[in-house]
C-alpha cells in the first residue's frame, strides 16, 4: 500500500504525520485490498480541510472530505468517517449468504 500525505499552506508536525500513518495502518483490519491512500491537508482562511483518497482493488474509491478549525480535530473526525466508510464496504463484500456447517447435508 502506497501513502502520500501532502500539506498545503501548513507546516506538519512528525507526530500528526505519525497520528495518520498509524490511522492507515489500522485500516489493514478490515482485510480490503487498499492500493493507496492519499491524504491532503489544506490551510484555508477558517480552518483546514482534510481530505482521505482511498483506492480499494476493483471498487470505487473512497473520498472522505473534513473541515474544522483545528487541524488535530479534522484529522480525527476524518479517521473515524474513514473507518466507518471502510467497515461497511468491508460489510457490503462479505458474503453473508454462507451456507454453514450445520446446515450441510450429509451424502452417504
């Protein structure tokens, strides 16, 4: 999985790049095939604006776009929506429809 994190018009501190890479890597849970993930941090005149890009195989993309005053709580109102939004993709490819053991028939 590739990871950009780009910041425009701000100064990035090694612990909010640190906050959002281990944010990424919790996304591994879900057992999605995520190609790439792009986060953009932009400075505008009230507030920041964060966006997450991820690029799930074979799915659409997951755009995730956040704006507050502060940038630690764009940051993690992102991750969370983010989360959300890959649990239920996770949710909509699981096959819930699985025959279970107990009600296979046995052949004889």
């Amino acid at each position: 999985m590739s990871v950009q994190i780009r910041a425009k018009g701000l100064t990035l501190k090694d612990s909010t790049k640190a906050h959002i890479e281990n944010a990424i890597a919790a996304f591994e849970k879900f057992g999605l095939d995520i190609t790439k993930v792009q986060v953009v941090l932009d400075a505008e005149k009230k507030g920041v604006h964060v966006e997450f890009n991820i690029h799930v195989a074979h799915e659409q993309p997951v755009i995730i776009n956040q704006h507050d005053d502060d940038l630690d709580a764009a940051i993690d109102l992102a991750i969370d929506r983010a989360t959300n939004a890959l649990g239920r993709l996770h949710d909509k490819l699981a096959d819930h429809k699985k025959t279970s053991i107990k009600d296979l028939e046995v052949e004889a």
